[in-house]
C-alpha cells in the first residue's frame, strides 16, 4: 500500500473547527447529554414560509435539471439590483455569480487569483475557511492581527503591506469579533488596495445582522468594483444554511475563472433553490429585521451575563458571535473548552482556530434561543467561579 495516500494540499490543511465541534456537540446531544451548543454560526430560526413555498412550488414545476453555471439570469439580476441599490456597488448581471453557499464561492476565488506562493493578507481573528483555501491554493499567508482595544478594526496595516500582496481577505461584520468595519478603515484598505495594487475578497455574508450600525461594502468605493470581489450569500440572513445558496460581484476576468472552476466542480447551485433565492431577496424583508431583532436581545443578554460572572466582552456591532479573552480562567482556550464541555455540557470554539494571536479567546455563538443562554451564562457562572 503507498505511503503518501493523501495530497500536500489536503495534509497541509485543518479540518473546519466550527463544523467539527458543531459535530461532536451533536453527537453527545443525540447520544442524550444535556449539551448547550454555543459553537456553531448557524441561525436557530426556521427558514421563512415563503421562502420555503417559493422553492415547493419550482420542485412541483418541475424545476428539477441543471441550469446555466453562472447562475438563472433572473436571480443573477436580483443579485446584481441588490447590490446596486442597497450597496452601491457599480456591477452589472455580468459580473454575478451563483453558487452553493458564498464558502464556495470564497474557495473558487481565492483558487482564480492565487498561484503557488503569491501572497495573501488575514487579518486575525478570521473565520476558519480563509486559511485553508489559500492553502489549497498553494499561497502564502501574511497574517496581520487586529487587537481587543481597536474593537478589532485595523488599524496601521500599512506597514505590513508590500508590492507582494496580491489579494486581502476582508470580512466585516466580522467572524468571530463581531466588528464592523468603519468607513475610515475600509478607505485605507481601498487606498493601499490602489496604491499597492492587490484585490480584495469581501466576505458580506453577516451584512444584514448588525445592531445600530451602518454596512459599507468596499466595492462602492471609487475604482473599487473593478478590485474587489464582494461575496455573500442567504445562509444567515434568511436562515437557509442548509439550502446552500449563496452570490459574488466579481470583476468579469476573475468571474470567469471562478466559472471555469464551477463547471468542473459543482455545474451549477441547484435550480429550486435559485428560486427559493429570488422569492427570498425580492419578497418582503420582514423576516430579517425580527430574526436580527431576536439575535439584538441574545446578544444584550449575553454581553451583560458574562460580564456579570466576571468574562469580560465587547459588545460586537455585528454577526452573532462573542469573542471572550478567557486568559484569568485558564492556561489556554483549549483547556478553558474542555472544560467546559466535561463540567458544562457546554460546547465553544477556541480562539486558536481563527488564526495567530487568539489563543486566549473563545469564540461563543449566540444563535441560540435565549433560555439556552440563560442556562449556558448559569454553568458557566458555576465552573468558574
Ligand atoms: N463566511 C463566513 C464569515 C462565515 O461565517 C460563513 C459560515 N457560514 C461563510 C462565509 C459560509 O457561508 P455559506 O453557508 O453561505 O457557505
Ligand atoms: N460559518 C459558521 C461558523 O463559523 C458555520 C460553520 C462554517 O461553515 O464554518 O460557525
């Protein structure tokens, strides 16, 4: 039998620590353990009825075959109207892109752009997937970390910039911090972008869940669009993870890259759900603003808990997420969740999975229904107290 079974790629890569632990939090559940499952990012709520009756009535039509790669022309132009209007991002119908969840959209990027050791900018704490798909890529990371006391903003980024970097991964509102990128911030990224010339990869994903706080997206800066490829997707907004349905704005060379790389790969986001995606963009918007309401009282709630037992926490502007320094609590975020699972039946993700820097903190979902969080504020009070 060989030896070398699996490739470098896959060997040089982690598996995902959002989805494992939300793997191991459901197996103790079904096995009947009392489990609070605070670690992954995953909206609690049922996809919204018309939604779902949008998508039953594509299957009772007989919506069933393949559709264009790029995506149905009329959702790619519901795409590209939204990110007009309510981004002001100057794309067009063919610079959209559809396809099954914005985390393969992500991959096709990052793999159109990225050749064997060109570099691309992290800023840490990032969601876990950046760091795999440049790996895949073969690229070279450059990690650059945001701090607690900026809120997690970058700040001096500048001068780890260099004429070598090639592309910057942004994700604002941001997974795990819950920052939200200030227009002064994402100004000073569009200048170095021009200046330095690298693009940029816009993760939008958490647009809709922010709490008193206005969304930029970077391509709606001046020369921006033609440098920036801003994805995004109706996992968290609409509650549809598992639908797996999501969109990008690319410039046309790079979209074309990511289409050769969907037709080798998944073809095309399955055709029902392209409809259930077109009834949920263009219906009313309702759902979102209770879903982002609800996710508003969790947060409060949790900000306020913790503190109250003595983790202290920011009160993020966005996502649904807390990122807790645990460093008075424990050697590292390792020992801190452990422990927390054996004594708790409480489930987090350690800070160390969202890149360098991070090793003290811990990442804790608050898609959670709040009861959930009272009894979770409850074990976690008792265990380290
Ligand atoms: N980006 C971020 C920051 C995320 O947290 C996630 C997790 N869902 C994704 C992208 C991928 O979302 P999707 O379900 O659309 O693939
Ligand atoms: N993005 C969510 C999270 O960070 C879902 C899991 C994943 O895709 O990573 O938990």
């Amino acid at each position: 039998m060989r030896k070398n079974i699996l490739s470098n790629r896959v060997n040089f890569i982690k598996d995902s620590a959002t989805l494992r632990l939300n793997d191991i939090g459901e197996q103790l559940r079904s096995k009947g353990a009392d489990i609070i499952n605070l670690s992954v990012g995953e909206p609690d709520f049922d996809t919204p009825k018309f939604i779902k009756d949008a998508a039953k009535k594509a299957l009772d039509n007989g919506d069933t075959h393949y559709t264009p790669s790029l995506g149905k022309p009329r959702l790619r132009k519901v795409v590209a109207e939204k990110l007009k209007k309510d981004n002001n991002i100057d794309t067009s119908y063919e610079n959209i892109i559809i396809s099954a969840g914005a985390k393969h959209l992500i991959y096709m990027a990052i793999n159109s752009i990225i050749d064997e050791g060109e570099e691309v900018v992290l800023l840490s704490p990032a969601w876990v997937s950046y760091e795999a798909c440049v790996k895949i890529a073969g690229g070279r990371i450059n990690w650059i970390k945001t701090n607690i006391e900026d809120q997690f903003q970058p700040t001096d980024i500048q001068d780890n910039i260099n004429k070598k970097t090639k592309l910057i991964v942004l994700n604002s509102p941001n997974n795990p911090s819950g920052a939200v990128y200030s227009e002064n911030t994402l100004k000073m990224i569009a200048d170095l972008s021009i200046d330095y010339d690298f693009f940029v990869l816009s993760d939008e994903i958490y647009e809709k869940i922010i709490y008193d706080s206005k969304h930029i997206s970077i391509a709606s800066f001046d020369q921006m669009a033609d440098r920036t490829i801003t994805v995004n997707g109706l996992s968290k907004s609409y509650a549809m993870t598992g639908w797996r349905i999501g969109y990008a704005s690319a410039p046309k060379i790079i979209l074309d890259g990511m289409l050769k790389i969907q037709q080798h790969s998944i073809s095309c986001a399955p055709s029902f759900v392209q409809e259930a995606a077109i009834s949920a963009m263009s219906g009313p918007q309702d759902c979102v603003n209770e879903m982002v309401s609800e996710f508003k009282k969790r947060r409060d709630f949790l900000v306020d808990g913790l503190n109250s037992i003595g983790l202290r926490c920011l009160l993020p502007k966005g996502a649904f997420y807390l990122f807790v320094d645990i460093s008075d609590f424990a050697e590292d975020a390792n020992e801190f969740s452990e422990k927390m699972l054996k004594e708790g039946y409480l489930v987090m993700t350690p800070g160390d999975a969202f890149g360098p820097g991070f090793e003290n903190y811990i990442r804790i979902s608050y898609a959670v229904p709040i009861d959930k969080l009272k009894e979770a504020v409850k074990r976690i009070g008792n265990i380290i107290a």
